[in-house]
C-alpha cells in the first residue's frame, strides 16, 4: 500500500558520506529516540551478513511491527545496480515506496548518494522521489569536511531539504563548525565512539537526541 503522504511528512532518510559511516547505528538511535518505524529499501550483501533491518530491531529494540521489510533483498555485497544482474533481478525504481504507518518512519540508503540502483537512479534520485528530508551522517574526523560538503552540495542541488548533520565519532569541534559554517546547515547531534553497541547504549544516546518535532521545526524555520 503506497501511503505517500505519511512518508512525506513524518520521516527522515538516513544517508551517510560513505557506506560504514554508520547509519544503521544513528538509524537505530532515531528509530528510538522518536518511536519511528524502520525501512530499508535496499539491502544489498546478504550473502556476508543478515544485513541492517535485523540489526536495527535489535538495537531499538522494536516491535516486528515496526519493522518494515526491504523491498530488495541482494546476495552480493555490491551496489545494487551491479548486484541485482547477478541475480536476474530487475529493480523497479518507481515501485519502491514508504510502507504504510501512522508511526514517524526511519528510512535507510545503502552506502552514499551516488550509489548507483539502476541505469537510470541513483540514491540521490530515490531520496528526491521519497520526498524526505536527509539526515546525513559524517564521520567526525580528519577528511569530513570534504566528503560532507560535497554530500551536502549534492542535496542541495538536486533541491533536497537536509534535516541535519549527525557527526559519528570522536566529536571534533572545528569539524563542526566547518561543516555548519560552510555547509549551512546544523549538526542535529553528535554520537561519540561507544564502548559497546547495543540496545542499551542506543537507548542512552537516544535520549541525548533531539525531538522529531524540534528537528521538523528548525527545518521548516530555515530560509
Ligand atoms: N559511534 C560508534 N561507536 C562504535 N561503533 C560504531 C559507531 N558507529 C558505527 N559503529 C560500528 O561501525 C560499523 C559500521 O556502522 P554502520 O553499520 O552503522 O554503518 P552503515 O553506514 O550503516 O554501513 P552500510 O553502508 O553497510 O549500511 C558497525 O559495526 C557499527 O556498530
Ligand atoms: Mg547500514
């Protein structure tokens, strides 16, 4: 069931500089802090490991119900335009959309924005059609002012509004500043290295995070 306007308004797409930047984690800590639903469109490599939906459920540790299941599902551990031929799939871009909730949903890519799908889409592309804003996660460290500018210059072209910046990592406050200054946009929250990642520690940072509402408005807010 295709429930465009509950995605529209009532949910983020969670991207990243880079893939193992650590979305799943910060996806997991928002699915918590804001009771929101999980959605992986595209889960790619199952072949090495169970993939992200799993690993969410268990961090945020959600009701299945809450837990929506991708709507592809690829073996090997390659973009999905380069893993779907593999398998004789033909992913149908236009056909991927929210799954109906009432609940505020927490959309996950795989890897970065110009991950390719198909010939024709990049991730960029099924984000700009979800209609959702981005939250993009950075590491914190030496080499993200680069990888996040570019990011954001990329969002910003294709006319995708940017929720915030989530630095993962050791918090580096000149980072930051760089980003905000030179990106123009905020750092909604900083994660640090954790000892241990587990639904105990997510739900620690998940209360550090702000609220769905307060992101909403200071997005709404800006020129
Ligand atoms: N702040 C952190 N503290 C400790 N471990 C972290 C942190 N952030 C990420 N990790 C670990 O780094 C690894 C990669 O993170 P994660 O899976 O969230 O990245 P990803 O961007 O979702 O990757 P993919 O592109 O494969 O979806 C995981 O093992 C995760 O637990
Ligand atoms: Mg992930």
């Amino acid at each position: 069931m295709i429930d465009t306007p509950t995605c529209a308004h009532r949910g983020v797409f969670v991207t990243g500089t880079d893939t193992g930047v650590g979305k799943t984690l910060i996806s997991a800590i928002l699915a918590k802090a804001w009771q929101a639903d999980y959605w992986k469109p595209l889960q790619t490599g199952v072949a090495d490991e169970p993939g992200d939906t799993p690993s969410v459920a268990f961090l945020a540790d959600m009701a299945p119900s809450r837990v929506h299941a991708p709507a592809v599902v690829l073996q090997a551990p390659l973009p999905p335009w380069a893993a779907a031929p593999l398998e004789g799939v033909r992913i149908d871009t236009h056909a991927l959309t929210c799954p109906a909730t009432h609940a505020p949903l927490v959309v996950e890519g795989a890897g970065g924005l110009l991950v390719p799908i198909d010939d024709d889409t990049m991730m960029i592309d099924l984000i700009g059609r979800l209609a959702l804003p981005v939250i993009l996660v950075a590491r914190s460290g030496l080499g993200t002012i680069n990888h996040t500018l570019l990011s954001l210059h990329a969002l910003k072209a294709a006319g995708i509004a940017v929720a915030g910046v989530v630095m993962n990592g050791p918090p580096s406050p000149s980072n930051r500043l760089a980003i905000e200054r030179f990106g123009g946009v905020p750092v909604m929250a900083e994660v640090p290295a954790l000892d241990v990642v587990d639904a105990g520690s997510v739900a620690a940072m998940a209360a550090r995070m702000p609220t769905l509402a307060s992101v909403m408005e200071a997005l709404a807010a800006r020129p």
